[in-house]
C-alpha cells in the first residue's frame, strides 16, 4: 500500500511544487466579511489552500470512521472477557476430566460381579423399593 501512495503521491506532490515556483505574482484575497485584504505570493496561497484542504480531509475522515473504532473498542472489551471466561472452563474441564480418571481407576480396581449376584442385586432391590410403598 505504501508503494502506491508513493506512485500516486510523488507525482502530485512534484507538479503542485513546480506550479507554485512558476507563479511567483502577487495575489490579494478580501476577506469578506472583516474588509481585510491579504496580498501574498500566489504559490504560497495555492501550497496553504492544499495543505488545509488535505488537513481537513483527514479530519474528515478520522471522524467519520469514529464509529467503527468506538466498535472495534466494545469488541475488544468483549473478547477480554470471553477469553477470561474461556480459560476459567478450560481450568473447569480439566479438573472434571481429572476426576474422571480417577472415579474410572477406582471403578476397574473393583472386582467385578457376576451375573448371578448382578441379578441378586436388582431383585433385592426391587423387593425393598416395593415394600417400602406398600408400608406408606
């Protein structure tokens, strides 16, 4: 990009130079409405006129993309945040996966029961869970 500002700067910046040394005349400016009159060399009017133009463009432009950068500054906020909140669940999961590891060792280090004392189990259970609706 800086490439091109220089491919389209140098030239415009070369013809206004060599316009405001060719034309050294005098020039008067009336300043309407305090009757003021200002005689100047007509090159140093023309580079003045082109450096308060570019100086307001840029004002211009840096308060037209105001919005966009008060945006840009609420996203930010909210990206802090959100990565704050991220590594707070991140920490959260780790921890939750550790205790899963352990609650799986502790499971295999069980021994393991046999059908017959599986079905045992259910059974008596079950006898428990009825008698106690019936006492009710």
């Amino acid at each position: 990009m800086g490439f091109v500002k220089m491919l389209i700067g140098l030239p415009f910046i070369t013809v206004l130079l060599i316009f405001a040394f060719v034309n050294n005349d005098l020039a008067t400016f009336n300043l309407w409405p305090f009757n003021l009159q200002i005689t100047v060399s007509l090159s140093v009017a023309v580079l003045f006129f082109v450096v308060l133009g570019f100086i307001m463009g840029s004002v211009f432009s840096w308060l037209s993309y105001a919005p966009i950068r008060a945006s840009l500054r609420k996203q930010k906020k909210q990206n802090k945040i959100l990565n704050k909140e991220q590594q707070k669940l991140v920490k959260e999961i780790e921890v939750l996966q550790e205790n899963l590891d352990v609650f799986k060792e502790a499971e295999a280090a069980q021994p393991k029961q046999g059908f017959g004392e599986r079905l045992k189990s259910v059974f008596s259970s079950s006898k428990s869970a009825t008698s106690d609706t019936t006492d009710k």
